[in-house]
C-alpha cells in the first residue's frame, strides 16, 4: 500500500513537473536577452516603449466589457430557459448545446458576413459582439439557476419581484459561483482570442495583446516572453482569487 | 475571496499603472530626432536616387544609411530601417541608392540610429547662440589646416578639445549635423552642445520629484494593502488608495515638466549610469583643460545637485509623515475597537 502510494505520489510529481516546465522556460529565458543576461527585455516591455502596456491595457478593459455583458445575457437567458415555460424550449435549449459544441472556425463567416452587412468590421465592436452572446455561459447559467427551488420564486412574486428583480435580488446571489464561472470563462475566452481579431479587423494596430503576441516574429524571443507573462497575469490573478468558484461553477454545469 | 491575493495584484496593476506612466515619458524622450531626405522615383523601373555622403552614418562597423519607415503590430509607428544597399562614387561624396519605391532617407539624427527604434521627424528647428565642444580622438587640426563655416568661431582649443562658438546652433541638437559641418569636425568623435547639457542639469530636480511622488504613491498603495490584509478599517483602506491615485495624477504632471535633450540620452536604456558618467566626465575635463573651470555648466551642475538633495530630504520627510500618520491612525482604530468591545452599563 505504502509502495503504491509512493508511487502515485511520484507520477503526479513528474506530471506536476512536466505541466510547469514551459511556465519555468518563460520564466527564466526572459532573463537571457540578445543584448545580454538581465532585465534588459523587461525594460524593453515594461518601459522603453508604451506599445505593449497600451494594448494591455485595452484587451484588459475590451474583455472586462465582453464578460459582464455575457454575464447579463447569459443570467437572464438562463433564467428563461430555467424557469419559464415557453414552446420549443426544449428544441431551443438542444439547439444552444449544439451551437456551445460547434468549433469557433465554423461561425467565423457567418460572424463575418453579419458583420459586414452591419458595417462593424475593423471597429471593435466586430470583436465584442459575437463574443457577448456566446452559449456557454447560458447553459452554465441555466444549470445553475435550475437549483433554485420553484417556492422562493414564487414568494418573490407574490412580494412583487418582477423579472428581473428575481434574477438580480434572488437567483443571482444563490448562485454566485455560477455568475463567477461564467464570468472567468467569458473573459478568459475574450482575453485569449486570435482567430476573431485576425479576421474581423484589417487594421493590425487594433489587434490586442493576444495577436500581436501570436503574430509578430521574434525580433528578441527574452521580450516575447516577459510579453507572455504580462498576458498571464489577469487569468493568473482570476484563477489564484475565484478558483473555488471555477470549479464549483464547472461542476454545476456537469450535473445531471 | 483571498486578501492577500488581493492585496499582491493590486500592487501589481498599481505598478502597470505607474510603469504605463513612465514608459509614455521615456519613449517620447527615447524618440530618436532625425531629419529627413523624401525621394520618390520617378520611372517605372526605378531610377537611382543620389543624395551626399554627409548622409550615411559611421559606427565602428563602417558606413550605413537609413530611412525611416511605419512599422506594424508590436512594431508600429515610424521606425528606422537601415537601407542595406547602397554605393558610394568615384569620389566617396555621393551616396546611389537603386530606388524602386519611395525613401525618406535619415540625413541627420540626435543619437546614432539603430535599426527598429523609434524616430520624430523633425522638420522646424528653433535657433541661436550655442557652444559645441567636439572631441578629436586623434588630436586636434593644426590652427591653419582649419575649415570652418563662416557662422562658427574658436573660442578655444587644445590637443583634443575644440571649443566653438555658434551663432546659427540650431534647437533641438542634432550631433550628426554638426559633425558634418566642414571636413575639420568630422574628424571629431564626439560633440556637445553646452546649452543643452546646462538644460539636461537643469531638469534633474525634476527627475528627483517624479521619483519620490512615484516612491510616495507606492508608500500609500502598500499601506493600504496591509491594511486591507489586517481587516483595518475601510476608510484607511480607502484614503490610502485615494491618496495613492492622486499620486498617479500628480506623476503625470510631474513627467509632463521633464523634457530631456536628446542628444545627451544613451542609444538603447534610459537609465544606463555610465553613459551619462562618461558623457559628462567628458566634457567637464574638456572644459577644465580649457582653462573654463568658471562655466555656467559648473554652476548648474551645483544648483541641481543641492535640489536634489532638497526634494530628497523633503521627500523622506513625507514619507516618514506617511509612516507615522499609518501607525497614528492604527492605534487609533485599535482603542476604538477596544472601546466598541467594552459592554455598556
């Protein structure tokens, strides 16, 4: 017994190993520049030139924007399919799943085309809109709030609880960690986003971080690494404070 | 949610914040000034462009030209390129370049270029009266092998020193122009305008009061942070993170007074010590050898360096006030709970 917990404890430490080998790359080649060993491309990121924390800065707020927009949308849609009757949900509700499984590549065009009608591509619009009303976060949302006893809804109304007032007053604080769930994946999914930018926009100065990261050759691979960290820390800083939430919002959404 | 994870990131997105700030500041400083030659060919198959030798640029790997051109992504905005191909004529005075597009080619920089950095046109330039010091590495021309243009005056000169006096310097500096005035100070390694290294002296303080309002806000964020992490109050929380924000804003400012000249900075970091030591040691030696130990430059250096130490004091002072006013205001919080915890009678 004691032979095989060994064992299993030594797996999991290479495996552990193994997982934090490319974050230890990063890490410790930022250190070594073209220039020479030092701080030198962190210099070259953090103060010779704006460009990087600029486009920081504007990822940062354009996927704060997208995720507390999908998680407006996906509470009340979520809502709606929790709780209400309506003819076809069902079907609708098959049909969401459906699109939640459908690779992004497939609704690039059609997202293309739309968007050409309306005349938002190369604005950033092209990037936030499809990305608001992504399915994942209803279905998360839909689980979630279908853990909400019938009774208390009820006794919202009769109090005189519109529907709104019974998403934001009653369903929502019992179900905080789907919200935060929902939240974290909307926005790392915007945060991490390369094929929507490099399609929708023409213009390369408005790609965030994400792209330009992905498409710029290496003039000096230590600077693309210390970039890389700067890109780590908003999903590190998510996954270090709500990671409880994460799981219990993946969870929720995995239950029968 | 976990305090102490709180409390590292918001000091890390305080720190971006304030490096935001910085790096806005030290690239405009770090911006290399150039003038520009725009050619455009004019047939179908190109043509060759001429432009003079005072064009190209000398380091220790040779001659090179460069244009200016717009970079894209992580690269954009107008950056320097190095034009690979070129020759020189029969007499080494003209430079041909096969054009098949349209070049702005880099005829004189602040600094020397380097290819992928960023470059400011700069198209008007202020003039006046101005002192430039060139260093010969290989001694002096002798008085009457001397060419000067009829706009520049000796006023001094030793083995390796030649001081003139300029009354057409033009605003800001560019060394390139200068050492390309006449075939007497190209042989010159190095020149210096004495007007703009008296203003680089002359914004030190300034540089001194961004690092301690930086150093202040810093203070005030992590008071705020172990504050937070020790369950204090909210409004100590708050007012040190208020205080810390109205620190960013005064940074701002403070980085808007600073205006460096381009020709003392160093080619690749801002902070680089020894370029400035070497730089300065240079030309005070020079000017010491010239017998100009009465300079103005001297007694700028001495003003800047006692404000210096001025807002150092006064800025340890604030920060010690900081301290104290935390410590204050903990004992204060600390007897108020202890007060709330005693049952009334």
């Amino acid at each position: 017994m004691k032979q095989k917990s060994f064992y299993s404890n030594f797996l999991a430490l290479v495996l552990t190993g193994l997982c934090v080998i490319p974050y230890a790359y990063v890490l410790i080649n930022s250190f070594f520049s073209t220039t020479g060993t030092g701080l030198g491309a962190y210099y070259e990121v953090f103060l010779a030139e704006n460009q990087y924390l600029l486009r920081f800065w504007k990822s940062l707020a354009l996927s704060t924007c997208i995720a507390l927009v999908q998680v407006a949308v996906s509470a009340f849609a979520g809502y709606g399919f929790a709780k209400a009757k309506f003819p076809g949900k069902d079907l609708l509700f098959f049909l969401l799943m459906v699109m939640m499984i459908l690779p992004l590549q497939v609704t690039l065009v059609p997202n293309y085309l739309m968007l050409k009608e309306m005349g938002l591509l190369n604005t950033v619009y092209a990037l936030a809109l499809p990305a608001m009303f992504v399915p994942l976060g209803t279905f998360i949302m839909t689980r979630s709030f279908q853990s909400v006893p019938n009774e208390i809804i009820e006794a919202a109304r009769l109090d005189g609880c519109g529907a709104i007032g019974v998403v934001w007053r009653i369903c929502a604080p019992m179900n905080k960690s789907g919200l935060v769930c929902t939240l974290l994946l909307s926005f790392l999914d915007s945060w991490n986003m390369v094929e929507q930018p490099m399609v929708y926009l023409e213009d390369a100065a408005q790609y965030p971080l994400s792209v330009s990261l992905a498409t710029t050759p290496p003039g000096d691979p230590a600077v693309q690494l210390v970039c890389c960290i700067l890109v780590a820390l908003p999903p590190l800083f998510l996954f270090a404070n709500y990671k409880r939430e994460l799981v219990e919002g993946i969870a929720i959404g995995g239950e029968k | 949610m976990n305090k102490k994870v709180i409390a590292v990131f918001s000091l890390i997105l305080y720190l971006l914040v304030s490096v935001t700030l910085f790096s806005t500041k030290i690239q405009e400083e770090m911006t290399t000034l150039v003038k520009v030659d725009c050619r455009t060919f004019h047939r179908e198959d190109g043509s060759i462009m001429s432009l003079s030798s005072s064009s190209l640029f000398t380091d220790g790997e040779g001659l090179h030209l460069y244009e200016v051109r717009s970079g894209i992504r992580l690269q954009s905005g107008l950056r320097i390129e190095e034009i690979p191909e070129f020759s020189l004529n029969q007499m080494f005075d003209v430079a041909e370049v096969k054009g098949i597009r349209g070049y702005n080619f880099v005829t004189s920089a602040s600094r020397q270029p380097q290819p992928g950095k960023l470059a400011q046109v700069v198209s008007e330039f202020q003039t006046g009266s101005d002192l430039w010091l060139y260093c010969y590495p290989y001694g002096t021309p002798p008085e009457d092998a001397r060419e000067l243009p009829g706009s520049m005056s000796v006023l001094g000169q030793t083995d390796s020193v030649l001081l003139t006096e300029v009354t057409e310097g033009t605003f800001p500096f560019l060394p390139h122009t200068a050492l390309t005035k006449s075939a007497t100070t190209v042989e010159a390694r190095e020149v210096y305008s004495l007007t703009e290294a008296e203003i680089f002296w002359q914004q030190l303080p300034g540089i001194a009061i961004v690092l301690g309002i930086f150093l202040t806000g810093l203070l005030f964020w992590l008071c705020g942070c172990i504050a937070g992490c020790r369950d204090h109050s909210a409004l100590r929380i708050r007012s040190n993170a208020l205080a810390a924000l109205a620190t960013l804003v005064a940074l701002w400012f403070a980085l808007q007074a600073i205006d460096l000249p381009a020709s003392l900075l160093p080619n690749t970091n801002i902070f680089d010590i020894a370029h400035y030591r070497e730089e300065f040691t240079r030309i005070f030696d020079s000017l010491r050898e010239l017998g100009l130990s009465d300079h103005p430059l001297f007694t700028t250096v001495a003003q800047a360096r006692v404000q210096c130490r001025q807002v150092g004091c006064l800025f340890m002072l604030v920060c010690i006030g900081i301290l104290a006013g935390e410590v204050v205001g903990r004992i204060v919080c600390e007897s108020r709970t202890d007060e709330s915890r005693i049952p009334s009678r």
